[in-house]
C-alpha cells in the first residue's frame, strides 16, 4: 500500500519553514494564538480588548485587525465613541452582530471557509463574546466554535476570544473546552479606575506558551495601552477599596481633610492600625499630607 492519499498532509522540512512569533505584548500576547479572557460581566473586558485591538493595529506584521462584536448594541456603541476613538485606525474593520443576516456562528462558519494554510497571516480576530456564538454549556456547540477558532489559527491568524465567568464566581464559564483548546487563558480582574484609565489584572489560568500574569491599563478616550503600574498591580482587594473611598472624599474636600476625618470617610477611625497603614502606604501616590506647623494636624490632600 502506497498511501498516496496522505502525500498533501504528511508534513515536510519545508513546512517548518515559518514565521517567529510576533511579540504584540510582552509575557502576555504573541502571534498566531488563541487567546480566551474571561470575567464576570461589566469588569472592562471591551475597554481591554479596544486597547489591545489598537496595540496590535499599530505592529507593522499586521495587515488587518477584524472585530467582531456580537454583544453591545449599536447605541452602546455610540455611547463609548467607538467611531471617534477605533474606527478611525485604517487597519481595524468592526463587525456587529446587528449588522448581520446570519446568526453570529453562521457567520463565523463564512470566515472559516477562507482559512486555509497561510491565508489569515497578518490577521488578528477579536470574538466578543463566546455566549453570543454559541450556548457555552453545550459540548457540541463548543467544540464546534473552538475547532472553527483553531482552525483559523492554523491558516495564521491571531484570535483573541472574550469570555464571560460564572455567574457565582470567578471560574470560567462553560464546557472543559474553553480551557482545554486555547494556546492561552487569563481570568481578568478590574484592580481599579483612575479618572479615564482602567486598571486589570490578567491570570494565567492555562498556558502553552511562555507567558506570566500581566498588569494592564487603558485609557478609556485614546485607547491607549500600557504595562499597569506596580501600586496597582500588587493591591489587595481592601487596599483597592480604601483607596477608592479615600479619593472619593479628597476629590470632594478641596482644602483637604485631617486624619480623623479621612479615616472616617472610608469606614474606619483613627484606632485601626491597617487603616492607618495603608493611609501612610499611598501617600504621594493617591495623596499627599501636609503640617502647616509641628503640633498641629496633619492634612491630607488628593494627587
């Protein structure tokens, strides 16, 4: 038996041939992958992907970045400025569920029809979000959308995927598959908000490649990308709360307010030893504090 039948499929030296991987992110994002993010709703994951939709916009490897939004109605849409602040980037082309006559998978089965070897190099996807393609509970629809989404890698493409969590937790939602297949899996954390900036934390839940837990921020009006600061990323979850609360009455208080009185704003008095450390802890990052003269009080003002 000569097996002729396998000589298109058996690989070769010459199909090793290919491309490095493109670093878009360092430790974090890297060409032809497929990467799952997933949170609970309302955690930011559409401001991230913009962010990351405009990075890899700007890569001179890149030819075209497709987003495919089957989610957020077109007044949401409008609400965020999405014409101003991402349709203007000639590389990004933007799909919305309202504007198609097919279901959101009927249209992705379409797309998979091109992907074949080499095509989709230089093509990045962002599917927003899974449950809007298929019902993330059921084991066929799954795997058919994750086959269709590997299959696309394999023609070249970059295909960032947005999932949701639980709704009880912050475990990814759905069937093994949306762990088992993607190259990448990170469970998104909002750590905070700083006026137009939003803050994440991104954990590696599942890796093939060499990447690590990534602190990320984006500008909610220039979608600018950028490695989240180290006082962010190493909050804790009450040191993110008292920082909120602390600037909140700061922003309020022009000509500041003592000690007492901004430990009271956020829950606390002046005898709990962690609130007055984490106080001190943020001081000239969040606030500054001030003596007018030795004796008197200290007065705390925000940055």
């Amino acid at each position: 038996m000569t097996f002729e039948f396998l000589r298109d499929v058996v690989l070769t030296p010459e199909d090793f041939n290919i491309q490095d991987q493109k670093v878009f992110i360092e430790d974090f994002l890297y060409s032809n992958t497929v990467t799952v993010i997933y949170s609970p709703p309302k955690q930011g994951k559409t401001w991230l992907g913009y962010g990351l939709a405009t990075t890899v916009a700007k890569d001179s490897s890149i030819e075209k970045v497709l987003y495919f939004d089957m989610d957020n109605s077109l007044n949401t849409l409008k609400d965020r400025a999405v014409n101003e602040i991402l349709l203007p980037f000639p590389k990004i082309e933007y799909v919305s569920g309202s504007k198609l006559r097919c279901s959101p998978m009927e249209h992705l089965r379409q797309v998979a029809k091109e992907a074949v070897p080499g095509n989709f190099i230089g093509v990045v996807f962002f599917l927003e979000t899974t449950k809007d393609y298929v019902d993330t509970d059921s084991k066929a629809q799954s795997e058919e959308f994750m086959k269709i989404v590997m299959k696309m890698r394999d023609a070249g493409a970059t295909i960032i995927i947005m999932h949701h969590a639980t709704k009880t937790g912050r475990t990814i939602s759905g069937v093994q598959v949306f762990i088992n297949s993607p190259d990448n899996v990170y469970e998104l954390i909002q750590k905070a908000r700083d006026d137009n900036n939003l803050h994440f934390m991104l954990n590696i839940t599942h890796a093939r490649n060499l990447v690590k837990d990534t602190g990320l921020s984006v500008n909610t009006r220039t979608l600018k990308l950028e490695k989240l600061d180290d006082v962010y990323s190493t909050m804790s979850e009450y040191e993110e709360s008292f920082v909120r609360k602390a600037k909140a009455s700061l922003e309020k208080a022009t000509e500041g307010l003592s000690q007492t009185e901004l430990l009271k704003a956020t829950g606390h008095d002046k005898t709990d030893k962690t609130a007055r450390d984490t106080l001190e802890k943020y001081v000239d990052k969040f606030w500054t504090k001030y003596q007018e003269k030795k004796g008197k009080p200290v007065t705390y003002k925000a940055i």
